[in-house]
C-alpha cells in the first residue's frame, strides 16, 4: 500500500476550513457578535490587525515570500542561530571580568558589557582570561568617551582581527576617525552598531533605517561603502507581543536589504545584516524580583521566531538567581525546546506575512518622509 504525503494524511483525517467556517463558531462564541470587528485588535502603531486571515489576504502583498527567514548555512548548531549575550554593567573592570567568565562558563555564548558607569575601561583587566576569537563580545557605548583608542590597541597587540565576532553599540553615530580600524580590519565585529530607542514599531524601524543610512554617509567618504554597510548593525528592543515583535524585526531586515540594494550593492543578502534584540526589564516592580522571568520569555521567543542574531534578556542585577534565570531563557529555549531546528517557524503563517507587510509599508513611508527633510 503506497504511502500518502503529509498534505493527504492532514485531508483524510481533518476537512478543509473556510473563513465562513470560523465566522459561524466564533459569532457563537462571542453571543452573535460580528467577530471581523470585536475580536480584532490594534497594535502600538494603531494598525488594525483582523483575527483571522487567509490566502486571500496573502496575495494582496506585492511581494510574497520575502519576509521568509534564511536558513544558516551548513551550520551543526541547526538552521537558526542566534547569540545568548548576558548583559554586564561595568563599574570597575574586575567584578565586571568575573561575572562575565561566570556566565561564559555556564551557557552564554558571549557577554554585552554596559558602558554606562564606565569612561576609560582597562580592557586587559576587563577581557583577563576571556576567549575572545571563541565567543561574541559586545560593547554598549552612552558616549563617545576614550575607550575606541585602548580597544583598537588592545585588539592589535592580542587578536587577529579578523577573528574577532561582535559589535560596539552606540547611542549616537560615532566619530569616523576613532572608528575606521573597526571598520576596515575588523570585518567580522560590526563596529557602527546602532540603538534604537524604544517606540512603536513602525517609528522603531524608520528611524533606524534613517540612522543607518546617516552613518553610511558618514563613513563612506573614509572607507567602501560595502564595509560600511556591512559593519551596521542595530540593537532594538523586543516585547512580549509575539506577533507584533516578530514582524517589527524581519520588516527592518527586509528593509534595510532594500537600503543596500539601493546604494548598488547587489551582493548584499538579507543575512548579511546583524539585528540585536534586548527584552528590557519590566520597570513595574509589582512581581519583583521575578517578572521579567515570564516577559523575557515571551520576548525571547518573539526574537528568535523574528530572526534576530544576539540576545539579551535584561534583568535585576540581584538577587544572582535572577540573572541567572535571564541567561537561561536562551539555553532552554535552544537545548529544551529546539528553537534551533526551523529556521523560519512562521514562514508561510497569513497572519505573520500580513501584520509583517503593514509594518513595513508604514515605516517605509515614514523613513521616506524623514529623508525627504533632509
């Protein structure tokens, strides 16, 4: 007896739903309410999202297929990779050391240290014992203080740079002269990463496009605008509304590709960009200390399932239990859950392209807007 395909077993065994179908059990469901209008729902940008969509909706999107997520490459870790990056605020170089081989040697796959506190960091001090060409290391600059020129040398008299995985993440766009070593020599660290404040999405993603292509222009008359482009990299936070947040993050990827493609480089793939997600603590206080347990869980799986690159799950600094549970999201959500086998799990979702696509047209509108005041 042949077997049958998937797609015949699915016929046999369950019949084909229309969205009359859905109507009639949801009116029932909702007291004979029209459910087109009282179960839909806005999103932080007021764009109207339905409860159910079907192919119809689909192919109203002049361009299908290209949120799709790439797969990595010949990858043993699986077709989706991303980074698990505990965050460190650094106050004095030690601690800030020992807390980040803590976390290296307990499931991160790299650390992002915080700045803030921080000017002139001794980065022989602050990396003593660090692997670095076998981890991921991020920076998070609040200013452009002194720490470019110690790094630079720091990286000089002990790496490859070219072996060398990360990003620098900066408020505002840096200066070129500190920077272009980052750019020219470092071509695996994405030294003009770039954080976008946190807004609604379509405000999120045109002005990091609009960033983006400021920094470009900057940067482009010292280096190739193709090094340029390829050491952008953003930072952008993540939310517990799953769908919202995976079309906020694969809307900026497709979009910044047009970017490139617009500045001729045609070369340039939408995995070429590198995309941060950070799941930012819950500011409430209600549940503390364990209520950025849940949210970062639901952010982190919103990242994931949108394609980002890195993670930080931000959390209280105490109790240890705390961080510790924060570092973990990732691990389990890889090694429990296997988030790491699909590299798209919503590829092909109606409802995902459609909330994707809104997104993207609206901030691409916006983004036209603020260059045409340029």
């Amino acid at each position: 007896m042949p077997e049958h395909s998937i797609h015949q077993v699915l016929e046999i065994f369950f019949s084909k739903s229309l969205k009359m179908d859905w109507e009639k059990i949801a009116m029932q469901e909702i007291q004979k309410k029209n459910p087109s209008e009282n179960l839909s729902w806005s999103g932080k940008d007021k764009i109207l999202f339905l409860p159910y969509y079907d192919a119809e909706d689909v192919a109203r999107i002049p361009f299908p297929n290209v949120f799709d997520l790439p797969a990595a490459i010949d990858d043993p870790a699986g077709p989706r990779l991303w980074s698990n990056l505990p965050a460190i605020t650094v106050s004095d170089e030690p601690p800030a050391n020992l807390s980040a081989l803590n976390h290296l040697s307990l499931g991160g796959d790299g650390v992002l240290f915080d700045f803030q506190n921080i000017r002139h960091p001794d980065f022989s001090r602050l990396l003593q014992n660090i692997q670095w060409p076998h981890c991921t290391l991020a920076f998070r600059a609040h200013s452009e203080g002194e720490f470019l020129k110690p790094l630079r040398r720091f990286i000089s008299e002990s790496y490859d740079p070219a072996s060398l995985k990360g990003a620098l993440f900066w408020e505002s766009i840096p200066k070129t002269t500190n920077a272009d070593f980052f750019v020219h020599s470092c071509k695996n660290f994405k030294s003009l990463g770039l954080i976008v404040p946190p807004a609604a999405p379509t405000e999120e993603i045109s002005g990091a496009l609009f960033k983006g292509i400021k920094t470009v222009e900057a940067f482009s008359g010292e280096s190739p605008s193709a090094d340029v482009l390829r050491s952008v990299c953003f930072s952008i936070s993540v939310g517990a509304c799953i769908p919202e947040s995976i079309a906020k993050l694969k809307a900026l990827r497709m979009l910044w590709y047009q970017v490139a493609r617009s500045y001729g480089h045609h070369d340039f793939k939408r995995r070429d960009l590198v995309i941060h997600a950070r799941s930012t603590r819950a500011k409430d206080g209600l549940y503390a200390p364990h209520e950025n347990m849940l949210k970062g869980t639901f952010s982190a799986i919103a990242a994931i399932m949108g394609g980002c690159d890195s993670l930080t799950v931000e959390c209280e600094e105490q109790p240890p239990l705390v961080a510790r549970q924060a570092r973990n999201i990732s691990t389990i959500l890889r090694e429990e859950s296997f988030f790491n086998q699909m590299a798209d799990p919503f590829a092909g979702s109606y409802a995902v392209d459609v909330i994707t696509n809104a997104i993207a047209e609206k901030a691409w509108s916006m983004f036209q807007e603020k260059c045409q005041r340029l």
